[in-house]
C-alpha cells in the first residue's frame, strides 16, 4: 500500500485525487486550508486545516508514513508550496510540484504584466476607471484606496478593507464567454485586474476582454521552491508510478 499526500485547493489537485482514489493499494490523503465555507471535497481520505508550519507538516508525514507528496496547491499559494518544500527535504519524502500552465497571450490581447497586487493597485487610475478584480479575496486592501469602481468576484465574502466603491459578486466558476460579456457591458466595465492562475475555468474573462478590447492588468506569479515538477495530472500520475512506490 503506498500512501500520497496531494496538498489541494485546485480543479487538478481534485482530478488527481480522484485518479489516484482508483488505483489499486493506493490510499490518497487530500489536504485544503480550510478557508472557504463549502469546498468542493476531492475522493479518498481528506484533512481540512494547516499543520502549523513546515514542522507540523513534517511529523505529519511521519505519523501517517506518507510516502510521497505532490503539492498541487494553487500557483498563488506560496507558503504553503514553501513549506512542503521544506518538509519534504528534511524528511526524506519525494516531492512533486503539479501547476497548471500560465494563461497564454494570444493576439489582440491587451496586456499590462505586475509584479504583485500593489502595483496592479498603482497602475489602474491610468489604464481605466471601472474594474473587474478577480484577484480572490485575499489581498483585497492593496485597492482600498483607488478611486475607481470595482466589481468584485471572489467565491466566498472577503474581509475588508475593500475598495470604497464596490460591488460584490460570490461566484465560483467555470465562467462561459457570453456571461463574462454580460457582465462586462452591464457594469461598463473598462479594465480587467486577474493573477495569472492558468487554467480553462477561468480562461474566458481573457477572452471577454479581448472581444470588447479590454486592457488586462496580470498579476504574475510568486518564484517556485526548486524541484520537479509537471503540468498535467497525467505526467503527474506517471511521475508517481516512477517514484511513488506503486
Ligand atoms: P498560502 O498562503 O500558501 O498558505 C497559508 C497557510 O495555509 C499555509 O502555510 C498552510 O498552513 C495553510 N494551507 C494552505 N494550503 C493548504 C492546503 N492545501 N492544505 C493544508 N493547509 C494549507 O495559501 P493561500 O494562498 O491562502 O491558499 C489557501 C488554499 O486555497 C490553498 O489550498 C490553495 O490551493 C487554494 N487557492 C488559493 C488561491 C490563491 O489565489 N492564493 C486561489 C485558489 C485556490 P500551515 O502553515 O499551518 O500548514
């Protein structure tokens, strides 16, 4: 019986889960911060909650002799990839990043790359005066001072400070095309704010704004810990087959 730990939050994590929960002496153990109110659960085993720092993390692994982790987490979540990192190395347990690929530009795409949530906030009173945030709900108080307009789309309630002139919209996902227009033409939306997180659920709020010709302000992703890792739950699983003991 091998034992993986898939450190979740994300549509692959839940895929690769699901796979894993079918194969033959295989246990999977899915884990998830805990922070939003009705998660999607994944298959298997599953654990709600941090484990207190890379420490925690560690005597976690021992105590259910995991023998392999990926972490699949979101490629915005840089603490806990962190962690497992570290972990992982002291404990001797192979590690394996899974991330989704970034949003791929295409032409007519109307682009403005930032290194971070603050500098997106900086760089909205020159590119529009209506915005689509669709930052999440953390980190909201880097806009709480710009004046502008934002729709706000998270999935579950942010905490403030929020933009002083806001409206909140609780939707998780997956957006299709025509909604992403709607909403865009009735709130007369003129600049798109996004992480660049990947992936097809979110993709058609990029497609929307090219359509209406739409300036996007991208908020790039944090540095990854070193490492291998792989871009679909199927080289995930044949990584898993080479070196996860099953
Ligand atoms: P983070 O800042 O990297 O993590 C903060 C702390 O939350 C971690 O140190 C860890 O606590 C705990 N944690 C995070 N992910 C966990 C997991 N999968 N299982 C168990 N504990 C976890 O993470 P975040 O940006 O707040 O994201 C939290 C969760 O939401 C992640 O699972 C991520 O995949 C998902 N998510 C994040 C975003 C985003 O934009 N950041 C978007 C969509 C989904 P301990 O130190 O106590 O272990």
């Amino acid at each position: 019986m091998r034992s993986v730990l898939v450190l979740g939050g994300t549509a692959e994590a839940r895929e690769l889960a699901a796979a894993l929960d079918r194969e033959p002496a295989t246990r999977v153990v899915s884990t998830l911060a805990g922070r939003v109110a009705r998660p999607r659960l994944p298959a298997g085993e599953v654990r709600i909650g941090g484990f207190g720092g890379p420490d925690g993390l560690r005597t976690y692994l021992r105590d259910e002799q995991i023998g392999t982790v990926v972490d699949a987490t979101h490629p915005f979540a840089e603490r806990m990839s962190a962690s497992a990192h570290s972990a992982c190395e002291r404990a001797g347990v192979p590690l394996l990043r899974l991330e989704r690929p970034p949003f791929a530009q295409t032409a007519g795409d109307d682009w403005r790359r930032v290194a971070s949530l603050d500098e997106a906030a900086r760089l909205i009173a020159p590119t529009g005066r209506r915005v689509f945030l669709t930052t999440g709900r953390q980190g909201l108080a880097a806009f709480a001072d710009v004046d502008a307009f934002f729709l706000v789309r998270c999935v579950d309630p942010p905490q403030p400070p929020l933009p002083r002139d806001h409206e909140l919209l609780l939707s998780r996902g997956p957006f299709a095309l025509d909604d992403e227009l709607e909403l865009i033409d009735r709130h007369r939306l003129d600049v798109l704010v996004t992480k660049d997180s990947g992936g097809e659920h979110t993709r058609a709020k990029l497609d929307a704004a090219r359509t209406r010709r739409m300036p996007v302000i991208v908020v790039a992703r944090p540095p990854r810990p070193s490492g291998p890792a792989v871009a679909t739950v199927g080289e995930a699983l044949a990584w898993l087959r080479r070196h996860g003991g099953g």
